[in-house]
C-alpha cells in the first residue's frame, strides 16, 4: 500500500533546495527524490531553460520525433460527490445527461470519423448512471473500432477493473487532485469521493488487473504545485516498483474555469506547469506526459517536443457535445479549440510526427 507522505514536509522539503542542488539534480543521470524535489523549487526557476533543454533532449531519445493524440468522450455528467472546484458537482444547476449506448456508440463514430484512433472515456461518479455494466457493455461495441479506449470514471475494484479490461478497455486514469490530505477533505464535500485513501490505493487496483496504462495526476490550482509534483514523484515511484510491467503517464489538468464560479486557491502559470512538466520527465523518463486542450494553444505549440508526449484535440467536454452544435451541460471549457487535423498540422509544421495510433488491440493478453 502506497502511503502519500506528510504534504507539508513535503513542501518544506522543497522550500530548503538551494542552488547547489539543483545543479547538482542537473548533473545526473538517474535522479532521486530528492532531486526532484530540487528542480521543483524556487530555486531552480533561474535554470528553466537548462531544464528545458534536458528535458527536451530525454523525450527525443525516448520517444523520439512523435506526439501521440487522443479526445475525450464524455458519457454523462451525473455525478453524486460534491467537488468544490467542478462544473459537474452535484449542487450545480446544469443540463444533466448520460449517453444511451447508441448515443455514445454515435460519438465515437464522430471522433472515428475525424481520425482518432485513441479515446478516453470520460463520466461523473455517479452509479446510478454509470456502472461496470454499462462501461463493459460501451467498451464492447467500441474495441474493434479504435486501438485503445481509455477511461476516466469512478474509482471501482481491481475484479471490475479486470472485468473492464477484458471487454477492452486499455488504460485508466484516476487523479489524487490533491495529495495533500487536509486541503482534499476541504474541497471534497460529500460523497464516496471523501475516501482519500481509498482514491489514492486507485491506481495500485488498476495496474492489479492487468491494464496496460495507469494514468495519475492532480488539479493545479487547489494546492502548492510543487508539493503536488514532488507527491506525485512519490507515488509515481512506488508504483513502478510495484508493477514493473504496467506504463504510467501524468496529467497536468489546470483549473478552468467551471459552473459553480470556483476561484482557484493557487495561481498556477504557465512558467510554474512548465518548471512541473521538465522535472518530472527529468525524474522519470519513461513516463508519458499528457497536455491536454485545457491549456491554450499557444502554449502547447510552444511545448511540443519539450517535455509532453501526448496531446487531447478537438475536444469538447460536455455529454454529447460532439454530435451538436452547444456545449451545455460540459465540465469545463477548454482552451484550444482546433481541430485534429489542425493540430497534426501545427505538429507536423514543427517537423513532429503526430500519432493517432501507437497499439493494437491483437497485442493485449486477456486475463
Ligand atoms: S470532479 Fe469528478 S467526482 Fe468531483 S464533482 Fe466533478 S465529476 Fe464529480
């Protein structure tokens, strides 16, 4: 069992890097905790293009000249928690939907159509609406369409997990949104969600039932980002120790702005993301880094082939925002709007190659 630690030695840990040890973090090949604690301070935002560049050079060499894309499909946005910073809460007064099984079939055609070939499938935690049964029932019809088909729902056991991957689904991503352990009860104001531990022990279930692809993370904006990275590192590490096997990717979902009106509780920008982004893949440089359309589009051009590997387009956020022209009803709104072949071309233009497929569904072993 993975045991976050304390969020504010974590913090204080950061805050005593100097100079000295962040070049010293710089220096390595194979860096420790420590060191990443080092990049993530104040004290190394002087060296943010030294780290850029190391950055950059690691993602070429292990990823090479590539950039893998993927949209969201959200089913519903029903959700029975009462999460003080998201749109779908259930206190807010939204258009409230989830997809038939026809209708989420229909939006998958649409992104199959404008040539994804990687999904992830996103809902609300809310049972009543959307279960195992249904999200089996969905990754069924869906499997011999796309070559992966990730989700991003309520957090369920390692037996619905495995039930889940054997119907095809290929990847899991499950957020902490917070590490820090006071501030997560705070924002977290009912519901199952409430269950710290048991969120955290998430990704430890999902790699237990054999899926290809664990994807962890945290809202930028409710806690110290640094402390969040360094956390993050933590965890990161441990899994892959504990699953030598299984691929891990980090997200990095800056708030937006949502219903409900929260105001962020840190300002996170783009400096800081960016800073989060170099000393992670520094720390670990297998590890996919996920930039989605929450950030503008400037930024991700300018970050392409630094650091991330994978980026979300054309991407609406709202239960059958594909199929019709508004958007009511969706969790947030995004930041770039282009669209997939806007984007390929935008990769392309920068001498990248954009990929819509990187699996296949005949590599994956049932268990
Ligand atoms: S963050 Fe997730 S669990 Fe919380 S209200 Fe939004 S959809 Fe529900």
């Amino acid at each position: 069992m993975f045991y976050s630690p304390d969020f504010r030695m974590l913090s204080r840990e950061i805050s005593q890097a100097g100079p000295a040890d962040v070049e010293r973090a710089l220096g390595r090949k194979r860096l420790q905790l420590h060191d990443l604690a080092a990049l993530l301070s104040p004290a190394a935002e002087p060296f943010l293009q030294k780290m850029a560049a190391r950055s950059a050079d690691i993602t070429l060499k292990r990823f090479g000249r590539t950039t893998q894309l993927y949209a969201p499909i959200y089913l519903s946005n029903y959700c029975t928690n009462r999460c003080a910073y998201c749109g779908f809460s259930a206190d807010n007064l939204i258009k409230r939907k989830c997809l038939t099984l026809d209708e989420a079939e229909q939006e998958a055609g649409i992104l199959h159509d404008r040539g994804f070939q990687h999904i992830l499938l996103v809902s609300g935690e809310a049972e009543s609406a959307v279960d195992v049964d249904y999200m089996e029932a969905i990754a069924l019809r869906l499997r011999n369409k796309f070559a992966a088909v990730a989700i991003e729902i309520q957090p369920m056991s390692t037996e619905h997990y495995r039930r889940l991957f054997n119907a095809g689904i290929t990847a899991v991503a499950v957020y902490q949104e917070t590490y820090d352990r006071d501030l997560y009860k705070t924002v977290h104001l009912s519901g199952k969600k409430r269950d710290f531990d048991y969120r955290l022990e998430t990704p430890a279930r999902v790699a237990a039932a054999g899926m290809r692809e664990v994807g962890i993370g945290a809202l930028l904006g409710l806690a110290d980002w640094r402390a969040e990275g360094l956390a993050i590192g933590h965890h990161l590490n441990w899994l892959r120790r504990e699953f030598w096997s299984t691929a891990f990717t980090v997200s990095f979902p800056r708030m937006r702005p949502a219903a409900g009106e929260f105001e962020p509780l840190q300002i996170v920008s783009e400096a800081n993301l960016s800073q989060l982004i170099f000393a992670l893949r520094l720390f670990d440089p297998d590890v996919g880094l996920i930039v989605s359309t929450r950030e503008e589009e400037r930024y991700r051009d300018g970050m392409l082939g630094l650091g991330p590997t994978r980026y979300s387009a054309g991407s609406c956020t709202a239960p059958g925002g594909y199929g019709k022209s508004d958007h009511e009803g969706e969790q947030f709104s995004v930041g770039d709007h282009r669209s997939l072949d806007e984007v390929c071309a935008m990769i392309r233009a920068k001498g990248f190659d954009p990929v819509c497929k990187d699996w296949d569904r005949e590599f994956q072993i049932s268990n």
